[in-house]
C-alpha cells in the first residue's frame, strides 16, 4: 500500500490492480466505498484492456478468437511500483506472457495519482511497443459513499450532471448495449436516483454528453465531484441490493453491441495506438469539505 497525504486529504493505493483503497478527509471520513462483498467486493478497479462486456465473452484479432471476461485484467494484476513523491505515485505493468495469452499485444500501461489539495487526479498512460497498431480500452470504476443512505436503507440519492439532456444507453442484454438514448427523469440538474434506476445494469451514456458529475448531499450540496474528458461514462450500483455506494465511471471504451461478431479493432469506441505511439488520460475526484 501506498499512502499520499496532505492537510485536506488522505489517500490510499494498492499494487494489486493500481486500485484507489481510501480517500479520506482532515477529520477521518471516508468517501471511497470500502469493499463490503456483501454488496460489491471492490473498491475502484482499472478496466483494461476492455472496458465492460465482449458479445459472448469474445473477440477476435486477425480472424482468432480469445476470450475475457468483464472489464479486462488489469484490476487484478499485480502493478510494479514505478516511483513515488510526496503528492504522486506510479505504477506499471507491462504485458508478460498471461496478458499475451488472453490479448495479443505488447503494451506499457502506466496509473498515476497526484494529490494536490482537495483535488486526486487519476492519470492513466498507455505505451505501444509493438511493430503493429495497438487497440485498447481503459476505464474508471471508482466507488463513493452515498451520504444520504445508512445501510439497510433503500437506496436512494442525488447526482447534479453538467449536461440535464443527456440521455442513456440500456445494456441488458447478455452485458451488451442496444442502440438508442433514453432520457433521465430530471429536476433541473438534479437526478434523484433509487435502485429501480439500475435494474438495466449501468447508466451509459457516450457521445460525450456529459464531463461533470456531483455526487449530492440531502441539501443538494456536492459530496464528491467527477470531472473528465472521456468519450462515455456509466454509472453504476447493484441492482436489487439497496448498497449504500454509487460509480461514476470515466470510460474510453464501451460494452459490445448486442450480436458484435467483427473484428477487436472494429469495436465501438476503440483507441488506436500507432507503432511507439502513447496514449494519455485523466479523471479529476474533488472532494467539498
């Protein structure tokens, strides 16, 4: 584990998966979910080298075809600690020969978490060393605390969205995604959101509808905010389960569509990498106090 601290924050990391462990504030409260498997065993995994569901748990490269499961690997590999400063830590991990027998690609991806007052910033690099075109995706999936639910509570809460018009994709079939957006039921910029909200699985919205969430106290006053540039982002909590976190979930990448039989290359919002070309993203998590 590694630990990044200031006087407004606390933040802990751990090696497996590069996954955030904590975030609390000066006075010890906790605002990152803290992995009850009774609800959800983790706590912000690393979606790679996909991001959600392959159609039928396949894709294919070159015409073969190689099988993974939901979200990839990277969230329980071991990461190597890369360095480490009094505001920034980073990690890596390289493809070896498990990674290779499961996606055909050499790559460099690397996780850092700078600390800079109230404010973690989550930057994921991806480095292509192959001779060929590198294909990938990346994902956030970090877990908050809802503050206004108690456990046993039904679940219940407020989400504020920069854009009240965005509308969302259903994905519920066999963990893939049917075209055509849905709007929220909205009170201005406000969604206020309850488990029946999730029995489709995950929120998705794409086509860069939205670059700001915040997670909302009773008041209407913000808990926890999301700032990004990703292309889509779901949110997420159990369906059925009335577990007291919400995900907002930054994505480059998505969910196959329902039937996607093609090539890996061909799926929708796929990144490209040229030969020793690099990718670079970020996701802002403010914490009000």
């Amino acid at each position: 584990m590694e630990v990044l601290k200031n006087q407004f924050l606390t933040v802990t990391i751990s090696n497996r998966g590069a996954e955030l462990q904590s975030i609390k504030d000066a006075a010890g409260h906790e605002y990152l979910w803290q992995g009850d498997p009774t609800y959800w065993g983790k706590r912000s995994p690393l979606l790679f080298p996909i991001v959600c569901g392959l159609w039928e748990e396949t894709f294919r490269v070159d015409g073969k075809a190689y099988h993974m499961k939901r979200h990839g690997f990277a969230s329980h590999s071991e990461f190597h600690l890369l360095s480490k400063s009094d505001d920034t830590v980073c990690y890596v991990l390289t493809s070896n020969e498990e990674t290779l027998a499961a996606y055909p690609y050499h790559f460099a991806l690397f996780v850092s978490y700078v600390l800079k007052d109230n404010h973690l910033s989550v930057v994921w690099n991806v480095e292509n060393p192959n001779k060929h075109d590198l294909y990938f995706q990346i994902g956030g999936h970090p877990a908050f605390n809802i503050p206004t639910m108690r456990e046993g509570d039904p679940l219940h809460g407020y989400l504020r969205l920069d854009n009240p018009k965005a509308g969302r994709l259903y994905g519920n079939t066999l963990g893939c995604i049917s075209k055509g957006h849905h709007p929220l039921r909205m009170d201005g910029d406000v969604w206020e959101f309850r488990s029946e909200d999730f029995d489709d699985d995950a929120l998705i919205f794409d086509e860069s509808q939205l670059r700001e969430v915040q997670l909302l106290d009773a008041d209407k006053q913000p808990v926890v905010s999301l700032n990004f540039k990703s292309p889509a982002l779901g949110i997420w909590s159990p369906t059925g389960k009335n577990a007291p976190f919400i995900c907002i979930e930054p994505w480059y990448g998505i969910h196959d569509w329902v039937g996607f039989d093609g090539e890996f290359k061909d799926k929708y919002l796929m990144n490209k990498l040229l030969p020793g070309a690099a990718f670079m993203s970020r996701y802002e998590i403010t914490i009000h106090q």
